[in-house]
C-alpha cells in the first residue's frame, strides 16, 4: 500500500461512501499541483478496489491475492497509461489498447481499474477516444486521471469525471506533517517551504532533503545581479546549465507573478517570495504590465517545454528567458529604449 497522507482523508472518506452504496463513479478525476501524493491515492484507491477482504476504512488488507497482484503492477484486472519511454504524450493506439482491456470481463476482482497519468498529456485524438469510453463506460469500471495540470484537459473529459481537487497547502495539518520529517539540523520553517514549494507537502521535503533553497538562494541573487549589470549573462547560463533547469523556471515565473501582485499594490504579505520583496519591489518600477505578463508567460511555457525533454535545448531555452529578464529590469536596456 502507498502512504496514506491526511490530507487525502476527506477525498478518500468521500469515495468509500459511494463505495458502501454502491456507487462508484465510473471515471475519477485527481486534480492539484505536484507534490500533493495524488499517484499514491489513485494507487491506495485501485488496492482498495482490488482487495479481497478490504478493512475498516474501506482500505485495501495488503496481503491478498489482489492486493499483492496490485503492488506488483501485474494485476490482470488494472491498467495504467503513460507517456511511454522516449515519448512525451499518451498516444491514440494506448487508448486503443485500453478499449481492448475494458471489453474483457473481470478475471479476479469485482472492478476493472485504469489509472492514467499525466492525463493532460493525452494527445487530442487519445482524448476524443477517451471522450467514447466515458460516454458510454463499460459496466464495473473505474477509471482514474491524474492531472497537475487541470485546465489543459478537453473541458468534455473534466465533465464526465467526479472532480476531487487537491489545492495548495497551508494549513496546520500540512506543516505538522512536515516538520515531523524535516531533520532538527536543518532549522527550516514548514511554512515557507510549503510557500516556495507550490503549497504541495511532497515537494516541499524534497526541496528540504535536496537543498533546493540554497540553490534557489543563489540563482535569485544572480538575477538580481544580472538585472543590476553586475553579473554576465552568458556566465550565469554556463553556471545553471550545471543543474535541473525546471526548479529555476518555476522560480522565475513566481517572482514574475509577484512582481504582478506588488504592480498592482497587492501587500507584501501575500507573495511566494516574500524573502526577497524589497529586491522585488525596486524592480517592479522598471517594467510594465506588459513586460511582466511576458515574463511569466515565457517562464512557464519554457517550463513545460523542459519537462517534456524532447529536442530541446537547454542552452537556448535558458538564455531566451534570461534575454527577456534582461529586456524588463537591465537599466541599460532602458537606458536606450
């Protein structure tokens, strides 16, 4: 079984009611930001379906035939979808493959189960043949998607689905948890991990155990350098392209974001980067809504582009976004403009 976090409780007390009654939805929707342990609860909810002698709670025992079969991945009833290796997109021919799979009676348990994930990643064709199996869904089914990325699914597929949404993080039940597990050498606030971290718990600790904020620490103070005419922009591109280029894209599109928000006289209280909103803040009057917008909007296409690897490169992608941070902050640029 997948750890079960506590804030999958109340999603998870939602569905064992169906479950009791015997209604079940056909197709599933797990919605929310990375970090969130949504593969883990569509994983713990295929268990329970699976489970020969589930326990109080509605929870899978672990130990039976389908159970074990489940934890294995061979489960002959269970199906999952991904991108397959080399492949950034869910092809039309898996939900092929998959119709095939629903046609079939189940073998051992009472359901058959899919998870698919990222489903946002379905091609427009695997969707629209999707959208077929959802309309009409086979008997004693249960399909379950799996999205960081809500609004980039066909609005047709979001419908036919029983939406459970994972929002962003804060609360006491989340820091709680995390500081249970952060090591009392590293003296860091859960909180401000969660901020920095897009609110998921999950992301959160790796950015702890992977000492993300130091790396995070350096970068912001090369932009703010590289803005300033201090620091050379080819010599920062050689210097990240050392690292993971997706945390840093996610960063500079939070502190384009912020930026936005102080633009518009939102409180300093209410940024993600709030550690540094005084360097922010002097920026910000050099940049336009415009310029801004771009920014973000740049930062995180650049992200998704990164997260799909294929024939991409990394050099360029970085010293594209770099230019356009330069295009709205370097005094010298504004100097002649």
């Amino acid at each position: 079984m997948s750890e079960f976090y506590p804030w999958h409780q109340p999603h998870w007390n939602r569905l064992m009611a169906s479950q009791i009654v015997k209604r079940m939805p056909h197709a599933i929707l797990l919605a929310g930001p990375v970090g969130m342990g949504k593969r883990a609860f569509a994983s713990n909810l295929i268990q329970a379906l699976s489970c020969e002698y589930p326990q109080k709670g509605g929870y899978g025992c672990g130990s039976c035939s389908g159970c074990r079969l489940q934890c294995a991945g061979s489960h002959p009833d269970n199906m999952t979808l991904s991108p397959k290796e080399g492949k950034q997109t869910i092809s039309v021919n898996q939900i092929r493959q998959l119709q095939s799979h629903l046609a079939l009676k189940a073998r051992q348990s009472l359901f058959k189960t899919v998870a698919i994930f990222p489903a946002e990643e379905m091609t427009l064709n695997a969707a629209n043949s999707l959208l077929k199996i959802l309309e009409e869904p086979p008997s004693k089914t249960v399909l379950v998607l799996i999205t960081s990325a809500f609004l980039q699914l066909p609005i047709t597929i979001r419908s036919r689905c029983q939406q459970f949404f994972f929002a962003p993080l804060k609360s006491q039940e989340a820091q709680v948890w995390l500081q249970q597990r952060l090591s009392s050498s590293m003296d860091l606030d859960p909180m401000t991990l969660l901020m920095l971290s897009g609110g998921g718990p999950l992301r959160a600790l790796e950015y702890a155990e992977q000492d993300f904020l130091s790396y995070r620490k350096d970068f912001l103070n090369n932009l703010f350098s590289l803005a300033q005419g201090e620091l050379d922009l080819f010599e920062m591109v050689k210097n990240c392209l050392k690292n993971d280029l997706g945390e840093p894209l996610y960063w500079m599109s939070t502190l384009a974001g912020d930026m936005l928000r102080l633009r518009s006289g939102v409180s300093k209280r209410f940024l993600v980067n709030r550690d540094v909103a005084d360097s922010l803040q002097l920026l910000v009057r050099r940049a336009t809504f415009e310029m801004l917008f771009t920014l973000q909007k740049k930062a995180t296409c650049n992200r998704e582009m990164w997260k799909g690897q294929i024939n991409i490169n990394s050099q360029l992608l970085l010293e594209g976004i770099l230019i356009q941070w330069l295009m709205c902050f370097s005094e010298s640029h504004h100097e002649h403009t």
